[in-house]
C-alpha cells in the first residue's frame, strides 16, 4: 500500500528522450504562442483601425457625410449671424434716438426742467 501511495505522489515522468528542461521550455513556447494567439484575436479590430487609418482609408462614409452636413449648416448660419449683428446696431442706435427725445420731453424747451 505504501508503495502505491509513493508512486502516484510523484510527478509524472518526462517522456522518453526529452529532459525536464526541455519539457519545461516546450510548455513555455506553447504558453506564449496562445497568449499571443488570443492578444491577436482581442487586438484584432484594433489593429485593423490602425491599419486604416495608416493608409488613410480610416474615415467612415458616414463620418464624412455628417461633416458635409454641418459645413453646410455653418455656410447658412455665418450669413445669418452678420445679420443679427447688423439688427443689434440698429436696435441700439434706435433706443440711443428714443432716449435722447425722452431726456429732451424731459428737459423742455430752454433747458430747464418741467416743473
């Protein structure tokens, strides 16, 4: 019984012709060659991009159709926003006209106050 119990605790025996250290250098490259193999297949889309973008192919259709599109809109707002400014002048030199005829109301005729 002490026998069996001798032979089954020790670990397994390297396979003929291969030393321990050769087994442990095989294990070792295999380790590394599928850690390498699913960093590759996680990395993939990545890669991919990068490849894309390297080669200048990294712009979407649809990206460039949005861009179109807000150039677009900017060509009609920058118009736009000349006017509105044009609209705040005139709006300022009008109140300046309205209140200068208030403060004259105000004054009366030969400069002094009413009442």
């Amino acid at each position: 019984m002490t026998a069996a119990l001798i032979q089954t605790s020790l670990p397994p025996a390297a396979p003929p012709g291969l030393t321990p250290n050769q087994v442990e250098g095989i294990l070792i490259a295999l380790t590394i060659a599928a850690v390498a193999a699913v960093a590759l297949v996680l990395l993939k889309p990545l890669i991919q991009a990068l490849a894309r973008r390297i080669e200048g192919r990294g712009h979407d259709s649809v990206l460039r159709a949005e861009v179109e599109v807000l150039e677009q809109r900017l060509a009609e707002v920058e118009p736009l926003q000349r006017r509105v400014l044009d609209l705040e002048e005139r709006l300022e030199f009008t109140e300046r006209l309205l209140a200068q005829r208030r403060d004259q109301e105000l004054i009366g005729p030969g400069g002094k106050g009413v009442g």
